[in-house]
C-alpha cells in the first residue's frame, strides 16, 4: 500500500501575507489589578511583543477577551514599537486611558519581526480595560485579530487578567489564582 501526503516547502495558504505572532510560543501568564473602582479605566501591558513571522506589514483590526467575565470590557488598544529596543522600559499597568500610558490612541501598524537585530524587536501592546460591575473582572487570554493582504488571523496572546475590587493586594493575589484553577 502506496500513501501519499500532501507537502508543502516555502509555501503558505496566506499568499504574500505576514501572519501576526508572539517572539518565544505560548507562555501562560495572569495578573491581579486590585483597588479598581467600577468603570475606572486600567491600561495593561501584555507582559510581551507581537510582530511580523517575516518582513511586511499588517493591521490588528480588533482586541478581544476571552472567555471574560459579564463586568469584563475592553474599552481601547494601541500598539507601539518595543520600548526596551531602544533602551526604554515596557509597560506594566498604568491606571488611566492609552495615552496616560503613553501610547498613540489608534496606532494598530505591526510592520516589525521579532528579530531585534534587524531592525525588529515587536510591537508592545496596551490594553485598557475596565470592570464595569461589582465583583473581580477577568478575562482568560485576549485575542488579537489581524489583516494582511487580504488574509486574516487571529493570534491568542495567553495572558489572563484580573481586575478586582476594593480588594488590598494580597487578596486580589487569591482572587487571580481562582482563574487558575477555573480554566
């Protein structure tokens, strides 16, 4: 018996577009924000970079959350170059919008690869969030759609997020675990 499997070297389903990814794989991250009023805005780092999988250019179209909770909204994202290429330091949580954050509102370009030696190093992504109800917020991963050359995408960026009450910190720690042991 004879099989044959389909091979396919250099080619992609994609055509000429670049695909949106992370620099290092899948690494499970989550965070707590503690002392978060109702509908106070809350800017995040994702803890990482997107970029281009090789040179060229696209556009992340949307911001999603993940199996978030019903309090859970994303109000606003930006993109910027990774700050930390050119000595700057990458964003934590900034409580506020985008631009308190220090990020364009409305920057969604991603035209670098993850190779930092050419010219690259990513694109650092800012979220801003807000808990809309009473009780902790969160979202389990964020999903990143992207347009290229007519192609689309979505890149899970595994990155869960709490967002809790008047909580002190060391509790919002305990409410950010019990995201853990829900998925």
């Amino acid at each position: 018996m004879i099989s044959l499997t389909p091979l396919m070297v250099g080619c992609s389903l994609r055509g000429d577009a670049v695909e949106l990814t992370l620099p290092s794989g899948e690494q499970w991250v989550y965070t707590g924000i503690p002392l978060l009023e109702v509908d106070q805005p809350v800017t995040i780092g994702i803890d990482g970079v997107v970029c281009t999988d090789r040179p060229g250019t696209l556009e992340v179209t949307d911001v999603r959350a993940e199996d978030p909770s019903s309090n859970f909204r994303i109000e606003d994202y930006s993109l910027r170059p990774n700050a930390a290429v050119s000595g700057g330091e990458a964003l934590g949580t900034v409580y506020g919008d985008v631009e308190t954050a220090q990020f364009q509102a409305g920057q969604t370009t991603v035209d670098r690869t993850c190779d930092e030696g050419d010219g690259g190093g990513g694109y650092e992504v800012a979220i801003q969030l807000t808990r809309t109800g009473p009780g902790r917020a969160y979202s389990r991963a964020f999903l990143l759609d992207w347009e290229s050359d007519g192609a689309q995408g979505t890149l899970r960026v595994p990155y869960a997020v709490v967002l809790c009450d008047q909580t002190p910190a060391n509790k919002c720690d305990e409410q950010k675990r019990l995201i853990d042991s829900e998925r």
